[in-house]
C-alpha cells in the first residue's frame, strides 16, 4: 500500500456525509466582544479543546438548573 496515497471521496459519499452531519450536528456561531469579554477570550484562546471546554461549561450550568428546579419543587 503507498503511504501517500490520497483518499478520493466519490460525490455519493460526500452527499451521504452531508447528509448525515446535517441530520446530526447544531451549528452555532459565538461572537465576543474584544473589551468585554477579554477574559472569555483568554479562556478560549488557552484552552487545548475550546469545544470540549463550551460543552463542559454549558453541562455544569445545566447541572446548576436542574438542582435549582429541583431544590424549588420541593420547598
């Protein structure tokens, strides 16, 4: 087998991963403020997995809701 040998995607296989990623994913697009969020984009910049890092922040506030609706109901 040649090491350099490029992979060729056939239009179908491009179509059927179109299609799947858009049946699959939610895009969203973050605009921060250079001056006010400065320490956002700080934290963005530094991270190794900027992904990994939205996703963990956005699940620990999901976490903080979910105890407070808790919390609610039963007071």
């Amino acid at each position: 087998m040649a090491a350099n040998k490029e992979y060729k995607s056939t239009e179908a296989h491009v179509r059927a991963v179109m299609k799947h990623n858009k049946k699959s994913y939610w895009h969203y697009n973050l605009s921060l403020n250079r001056n006010t969020d400065a320490e956002l984009i700080e934290m963005l910049d530094g991270a190794d997995n900027k992904l990994g890092l939205i996703k963990d922040a956005l699940r620990d506030h999901a976490k903080k809701l979910k105890r407070r609706a808790q919390t609610e109901t039963t007071e």
